[in-house]
C-alpha cells in the first residue's frame, strides 16, 4: 500500500508541474533614436532575438512590446 501511494504522489506532483507556470506582464517599451542627430526614428522593426516575437516603432520612434503568452 505504501508504494502505491509514494506512486501516486510522485504522478501527482509530476502532473502538477504543467499547471504552476506563472504569467507575467513582461511589457518592454522605449524609443529608437538616431546616434549622431539625436532624433526618433519611425517605422524601425524590433525583434527578440533568437525568437520571432517583434514590434515596430510608430511614427514617433516609440514601441511597445507586449508579452505574447
């Protein structure tokens, strides 16, 4: 009885993995500005790299980046 119970605990603490990632606002915002004039550049594609979430700067130079997940 007590190994099927340590069995038990153990599939439940393996099935209670899926469920404990946590979901956080991981928002990122700024602007992208030109090195030498000092001014905000519009239309820039932001990218993550090494994933294929992006976002690109609005007419301003500013973007906001918000978590796909």
């Amino acid at each position: 009885m007590k190994k099927i119970l340590w069995v038990f605990v153990i599939l439940l603490s393996f099935s209670m993995t899926g469920f404990s990632q946590e979901k956080t606002d991981a928002n990122i915002f700024g602007h992208v500005i030109n090195k030498n004039s000092k001014e905000h550049i519009p239309f820039i594609n932001i990218l993550i790299k090494g994933t294929t979430i992006g976002t690109a700067t609005d007419e301003t130079g500013h973007y906001y980046l918000v978590d796909p997940y």
